[in-house]
C-alpha cells in the first residue's frame, strides 16, 4: 500500500512532516511519500523521504514564466507527481500532455480524477497510476469505508478493462488505518491523505498508526498457502502477502517424519 | 538602476547563472536579482543573490494542492516576486489578492502590464514596482531604444500620477547595455531581462557588459556641480550620481590659494 | 437611477420578465435592462426592452470557437454588457481588451469590481460605467444599506478621481427600493439586481415596488429651490430632480400682487 | 455524412450562410447543421437549417453570470453542440459535466480531442459523437486527404474499442468534395468545416460541390450487389449506400425470360 502525504498549502511545516514520514517509512518498510509545494520540494527532497509534486506544468522548456516544469521539479529532488488533482483541475489536452512531460524525464505519475468514467478516461493516457476522488468524500469527514465503497471498486474496474497495469489509489476518504484496509480491500493499491496528516497534532503518530494495520492486520489477512507434491516431499509453502508489493515464503518440506523448514 | 534576471522555464542552468550574478553583483554595487522556477528558488537562494519568484497565488494557506503561496516563496529564500507576467497574465481581483498575499509575508512585489493605462490600473493595487511589458517588445529581438519609447515614459507618468512612490521597470526589449541606459532615460529604475542572460552563452560577461554603462557611461553623464560660498570658502561639490541609488561627492575648497580636496 | 436586471442562469423564462420589464419601465419613466444569457438576447431584445449582454468576449472576429463577440452581441440586438461580473472574473488585460471591443460597436459598458481600489484600476480604461460589488453583499440577502456603506461612497470617489465622467452602479446588496434609495444617497446612479427580480413570484409586482420610490419619494426628497429678482418680478423655480437625469422645472412670478406660474 | 459547418467568430453574416446550407440540404438530402456564436443561434435556428452550439457551459441553472446553458441553447432553438473544439479546450471533469448537461435537454453531443488517445478517453463519457482534429491539421491549408491519414483511422478503432455506437467525425483538414470523402473512407461518418465555407466567396456553391461527391461520387463507389434463387425467380438486388445513413434497393426478378424490375 503506498501512502502518499499531500500537503497541499496547509501552514504545517514540511521538513518536520517529511522527517517523520521519513522515520515511520524506514522503521515500518511502509512505502511514504510527501508532496509539499513547488517552493518547498529541494527541503523536502533532502530529509530523504520519497517526495512528489503536487502539480506540474505540462510545457517544454522555454518562456513560460510563472511555470514549474517537470526537468525543475526532478532537479529539485522529486521522483514523482500528481496530476489533475481536484483541486487544480487541468483540460483533456493537458493532463495528455503533462502525463508525456513528466515521462520526459522519469517522473512517476498519478492522475486524479472524479469517478469511474474519468479514471477509464484518463488511465488512457498512461499514467503509472490514477487516483479516484469521488466528490462526496473531497475534502470532507467522510471515510470512504462509510460512503457508498462502489465508487473505489468500479474505478479499479474502469482503470483494468483499459489498462491492467495502471495502479488505482484511493484519493479522497482516508484517515485512518482502517479507511486504508477498506481501500485495500475495494482494490486500490494506494492511498492519498491530506489534513488526516498534515493537521495532526503528532503526525508521526498518525502515520504510525496509519502503518500499522499494514505491517501487521493486513499481513495476516493476507496469508496464502499452497500444497505440492515434489520428488516424494511435501511441500508447504506459506506466502505472506505485503501490500507495498514484497513477499515472505516460508518453506516447509515434509518427507517420511523429516520436516525442513526454510526461513526466508 | 535594479536588474531582474527572469530565468522562466529556459533549459539554462539556474545556480550557474544565479552564481555569475551574485558574482557581478558583488564586483560592481549593482542590484541583480534572479527569478528562477518555484521548484528552483531554494537552490537559486542559496548562492547568496538577491531571489525573486516569477509568481505566487493569491491564496491564504489551506486546501490548495498546486499552489505555490507567499508562505513557502519566502521559506525557500525568495524575496520578491513577479506578480501578472505577459506569460502568466491574472485576473484583476487577483492582482489586488496576490499583492496582498505577497505583503503578509514581506515579499517585494512587481507587477506586470502591457501599457500605461494598464500601469495605472495596477499602480492602485499599491506594489512596490511596475513594470511595463509594451506587447511589441515581448519576447522578441527590438530594443527599447529603437522602438516607440513614449510607452515607457508614459507608464512613469501613470504611474507617478496614482503613486509617486511606485518604481518603474521596463520589462521588455532589454538586451544590452546601451538598452538599460534609454530604459533610465526614459524614467524606469529597473529593467527586467530574460533570454539576452539566460540564453547567453556566457551569461556572467553579458551581465558584466550590462552592468558596465551602469557603473561607467551612465556616470559621466551624470555628473553635477554645486557652487557655494562658505565662511570664506569657495565650495565646489562635484557629485556622481549612480543610477543604483548612490552617489559619490568630491569636494574642492578653495581659500586664498589654499585648496582643499575632499575624496570620499 | 439605471436598474439593470441580471437574469445570470436562473431558471426563469427571460421573456416574461423581458416584457414585465418593459411595461414598468414605460409606465414610470424609469430605465431598465434587462442582461440574459447570450443565446436569450435575441428573444430578449424583441420584447423591446432595453437589452444587455452579461459578458462578450475580447476578441476581434475570427477562428474564436465558443466566443461571443462583441459584433453578434450587438447584433442580436443588445445595446450593453456587463464586464468582469463577479461570476466572471477577467484578467486585466483582458478587462482592457474587452472594454475596447464594446466600444468597438458602440456597446455601452460596465465593468464590476471588488472594492475601491480596484474600482478605481478599472475606471482607467474608459467604460462608460463601473460597479462595486462587495465580496460581503454578493449573493446574500445582506442589504447595502445595512451593511457597511462606506465601500459604495469610496468606490464612487475612487472612480470619480480617475474619470469624473464614469457612472458608478451598486452591484450588489439590493433587493428593495429602499436599497435602491441608499445606494442613490451614496453615490451611484445605477444598480445590479438579480435574484431579487428573477427569482421573484411576480417580478412585475417587485419592479414596480423598486420604482417606486425612484418615482416619488426620491422626487419629494430632490427638490431644490432658487429665487432670483429680475426686471422687478421675484422668481422662484421649484426643481424637481429626477435620478433618471431629467428635471422638471416650475417657475413662479410675483410682482405686485400678480403671480404668474409656468408648468412644464 | 454529416457535414457540420463552424462559424467560429468569423465576420460572415450567419443567417446568409444558414440559408444557403438549408437550401443545399433540402435539394440534396444530405445532413448540413450549422454552428453560429450563441447570440446567434435564434436567427440561424430561424432559417430552419438543423443548428448547433459551438460550446455549452456544464452548469445547472443558478448563479453563473455570463455562462451559456444547455436549457438556453436549446430554448433558441439548437439542437446540438460540439463540446471541447480545439479553440475552447475543457477541463476533464468539465467535458464530463458538459456531455451530461446536454443530455439534460437533450441536446445533441460532439466532442473533440486531438489524437487517439484523448478520443478514446473523451468515448468514455458517452456523447453521441466525437470528432477528432490532429493538430496538424488544425487551422491549416493541409487537407486530411495529404496528411498522415492513419490519425483519423485510429481514432476510430479508438472510440469503438470504447463504445462502438459511438459516431466518429473528421474536425480538420476538410475543405473540398475530395476531403469529404477521404474521411469517409478512413471510417469518419461527418465532418467538421469553418473557414473553407465561412469564408469563401460564394458559401452555398462551395457547399454544393461539397456534396456532389456525397450524393454522386459515393454513390456510384458504394453500390454493392447480393444475388439469390427464390421460388425459381433469381433475385438481383443492387444496393446504393449514400454515406447519409440511406440505401435505395434496385430489385431485379428474372425468371425463364420474363424479368421483373423494382424500382424504390
């Protein structure tokens, strides 16, 4: 599960947010990334933690005063960015545009939008991932586990039947570490979070207890097994399944009353 | 006379030509600034020359994703900012919201317009500065001096007519050395330059060039004198007035045949 | 007093209101407009009321898809348009730009704004009218004349020290003749209505009620006097002021016991 | 076909052209709408020639001064609009919004998109129609006909890979009879047009030869035989396809020497 902090134009600080998202992440081997402003991203960049623009500008370098361009924002320490967000809402051609110019130099994308038919729409662009923010849940006190949950599982749906390798976040509705599980579970693979961290009182506590449910409840329900006969053995082996895309075998093999256990 | 590099989203190579002008700045007393990207004012800042952003928004700090607020341009290093570039033109009620924005966190503000009634327009939202931007000059290889100055001279007298205190800059068809001095001449205290710096191909000899008749040209011609008698004493005040706000006054005293010379 | 009735998108039928219009305006001597969508103006315009746009675009005729120029406003039979409605915020060069497409065709011309400083920006480029609309009063049931009136009073003296000739309406905050009264005492000599009329059950009825006191009681309160002696007759003329710029004027003659009177 | 006639803001008289196109469609049978400015719909729609809207604001009713709705679009008589031409390009969630406004009043849909890509994203929100208009064609003298045709070919596969009812119409690059039917056979059902009859001298003749090819030309390309034995009479059916969605069936009965002919 990749959780991604964005600041937005909150009066927090950014470096102290980005320093504890940097700890939890190092101390959890949760994947956490910060979005601060343009203005801010070569501080943020520098306490190590994974960082992201909140917007860039879809132009090729030239006179576009008053713009940030992808080739600034990768120079300033970011490896990815948000596009669309509801809150800078971009035209078709742009957001078209913008998806080419941050692969124009290797920065990570993610598109938002409102509802399953713009996510089909925008997935269409080759984003590496889109985030879907139903209206009702933007901005708001509701968790997306409470609000109608169809929103999240039909915007999976949408992003797979046009490309099944573009990963769908969950962007509006989470703050809490169950909201997370919901959206695990409705089928996105990361989420996006604002106030729920950035108006914390202790955001470092809030992460934590962000994490948590994903390095430990939603580790163990998320075991597999699977059962194999090999050469006279019997073969176990138990698949612990991480959200942030890591497994963990454990190998047990059975012979006669000889039990080999391999540890990852 | 106050030099304002505008970087916009050229390829150059931003603390290069931040380090070249704090260099001449340093060597000649002249007053340069750099306005890189917002993704690049952290790193323009830290070279030690004078930072202006190219723009900021309006906003006060909240839900703004995108956005790059007074806030976080004065927290990278910033210390001015340009406010309605012909490339990123504003909405009027931005303007009066953005300037505002820009004085609750002590940011020096210029704000752009295409001509004198637009200069006067702007000058009522209270800047620092204005600069005039006349539509022919933008982004093309005619100078100041050859084409219609009565655009300048005009956006000093508009503005001078709704605030005396304003400065005016002349934001378009500034190349060269010879350029700055018709831009003084005509009434501006500032210049804005763009790709005659970021394009050079060895920016810190076209700033030097440009800073020469500053320091040079523009001071023999702009010498005066000043006659008194004084307790017997014949005075003669010779007094070299630099466009960057300073002067410099020799002072010849003349009793019997007894001269005093006074160097400063 | 000019009232101009902005049907903005509201539901209501556009020709109803139209022809309401028109019937009080003739039966009072009032001037009233009536701005509708731009694909209502022509059905507008029919009922014979006077007409006005609620934006045009800025451009001269050409490849502008989705524009409405100043030339098919005028065209359809509009006689004005607003600029930079609340609702409408334009840029300031585009402010300029669009001012002179009116003028252009000969379209009459207001241009809103937030408050006094802004007021004034505007009135620099030459429209033949100008309205203040405070943030507070825009689109609530606030009336001008109990919120503070000093915004109306200042914006009418910020126009006035950059043109003397530009009208000053109250954009905003008027719903009942009473407003329409304050707003006269403060200066302007036009309002902005909308909801009040297009939302109205009877929006003959409530224009009638605006009217009114332009009709009566502001004639009973706008009554001036002059006595002068003149080839041995006293005279004394009784001016009644209308706020719709015309007076009426009776004179009285008295020498000895004759007494001549002179009605208009 | 379709053909789709785009006033733009062009300084042509809309009603003449209206006429004309009227008079073409009715002696031809080919489909012809043409799109004026909004303050022009009621005099075009007057003509009785099939009329569109060149852009439609995604508001419901309310507080939108200056905005165009579909209720008053369709209220002066259009029946169409084209929604995001590459002149008034939309924010993502504003084409969605705008497709469902104009599905509202029922309110024919064309969006436009520039490449493939953005036609198969734009699909997804249902219009009745998308036109695709490839930069390069775009305001030019290059006709689709010389251009890389496979853009339009794609744009095609594109939409149908989103919804296959989908119409797919030609929006550039299209100024003769040949053209016309060029995108035909790329798979394009309608095209767009503006200057190549808004500005030529004689707009109906220029429409005239536009749709010869249509009713001739095609016709004699697209006639398609199906033969077969019933009741001992061999059938002969020739069959014109006009690109305007009709057929005409010339049934041929031959049995031992007696032949029958059906004409429609």
């Amino acid at each position: 599960m990749f959780i991604l902090i964005n600041l937005k134009a909150y009066p927090a600080d950014p470096v102290a947010i980005a320093s504890a998202a940097k700890e939890v992440a190092d101390a959890s081997g949760a994947r956490i990334a910060v979005a601060p402003q343009a203005a801010d991203l070569a501080a943020v960049a520098e306490t190590g933690v994974e960082t992201w623009a909140q917007h860039i500008d879809p132009n090729d370098p030239g006179s576009h005063t008053g713009s940030t361009l992808a080739e600034a924002t990768k120079r300033s320490g970011a490896t990815g960015t948000l596009i669309n967000h509801s809150e800078q809402r971009l035209r078709l051609a742009t957001i078209d545009a913008t998806v080419q110019a941050a692969e124009r130099v290797e920065l990570e994308t993610c598109v938002c939008a409102n509802n399953p038919a713009q996510i089909g729409a925008v997935t269409a662009f080759g984003p590496d991932a889109v985030a879907v923010e139903p209206p009702a849940l933007i901005g708001g006190d509701v968790s997306v586990a409470t609000a109608d949950p169809d929103i999240i599982s039909n915007a999976v749906t949408a992003a797979a039947e046009v490309n099944a390798e573009t990963a769908v976040y969950c962007g509006a509705g989470i703050s809490s570490g169950d909201d997370l599980e919901t959206a695990s579970e409705l089928g996105a693979t990361g989420v996006l979070l604002a106030s729920g961290v950035a108006k914390a009182d202790d955001p470092q506590a809030t992460l934590n207890s962000l994490v948590e449910p994903v390095s430990w409840i939603t580790l163990s329900s998320r075991v597999s097994f699977s059962f194999s006969l090999c050469s006279g053995y019997q073969l176990l082996v138990i698949r612990f399944l991480y959200p942030v895309h890591t497994t963990i075998d454990i190998l047990l093999a059975l012979k006669g009353d000889v039990l080999a256990l391999h540890l990852p």
